[in-house]
C-alpha cells in the first residue's frame, strides 16, 4: 500500500464540526446534520465528502482513546461567497500530502492506521506535518459497512532533516 505524494493548494470547505475522542465517538451526528442540507451547498467545487480531523497540537505518541479532538463533515466549495446559514468554514492548509487507499468497512480502519503510522512513516523520509489529517468519500466510497468501499487517507507530511 505506497501512497501518492500530492501538493496541493488550499481547499475551501463548508459543514459542521464536534469536539469528540476515540473512546466516545460523536462523528454520526455531525453528518446527520450535513446530509439533509446538502441541497443548500449551491456552489459545492465536487461531490466528495471529507471527514477531517483536527488533533489539537497532540503528537500521536501522546494520542489515547479519550484524547479529545475536533472532527468534521465537509464539502469543499468554489468560494465563500455563499454560506448557508449554519455552516462553518475551514481551509484545508496547502501543501504535501501521502494518500493512501484504504478498501474496507470502517471497522477495518485500524489496520490502514497502523500500517500508516506504524509502518509507512517511521520508515519514510516523511514525518508528519501539522496539519489537519482528512479523507475523501468520492465515486468508490459505497458506505461505512460496505467491505468493497474506498476511501482517500490524506496524511499531512514534511521531509524529515
């Protein structure tokens, strides 16, 4: 599983953030809340969802199940000219970034994880960048639970010194 190293420039997202941890997660209700308003995105740049997270300065040796983060339920947007009432906006930051394919059901997720974080990067001229860490639902993304579902694991990266 060799990633695509990719740069790219900053994206302007709109939907809905929680604060949450491992150990009690609370992802569900913030797509619950972009789902049924996805018909007020009138200027959406795809139709790719992202799931972003946000690890508020934890280094990942520091990161436990009940580490409290910031995850959100995004689609990116030519501009910010409109903004449905509601909405927040992030910029996903420029720059370098490892994508990865993890083909499962989100109960699988952990063993993408591992051999990303555990394998891949420790062996790399890459560590991680702070940067929010992301991935992309787009045409292969058929449901959490589907085994056949692809998902885009986009790991913030700097060359090691």
């Amino acid at each position: 599983m060799e990633p695509k190293i990719q740069n790219i420039q900053a994206k302007k997202t709109i939907g809905f953030s929680i604060k949450t941890t491992m150990e009690n997660d609370q992802t569900v209700k913030i797509w619950q809340q972009l789902m049924p308003r996805l018909k007020e995105i009138k200027n959406a740049a795809s139709a790719d969802f992202f799931s972003l997270q946000v690890y508020n300065g934890e280094s990942f040796e520091e990161f436990k199940s009940n580490t409290e983060f910031t995850k959100y339920a995004l689609v990116e947007v030519k501009n910010y000219d409109f903004i449905p009432e509601g909405f927040e906006t992030f910029e996903i930051p420029a720059g370098d970034y490892a994508v990865f394919i993890h083909k499962g059901t989100s109960a699988n997720f952990y063993n993408t994880s591992q051999y990303i974080y555990g394998e891949w990067l420790p062996k790399s001229k890459y560590k991680l960048d702070d940067k929010p860490h992301f991935t992309v639902m787009g045409d292969k993304y058929l449901g959490h639970e589907n085994p056949e579902t692809e998902e885009e694991v986009w790991v913030p990266i700097i060359e090691k010194n």
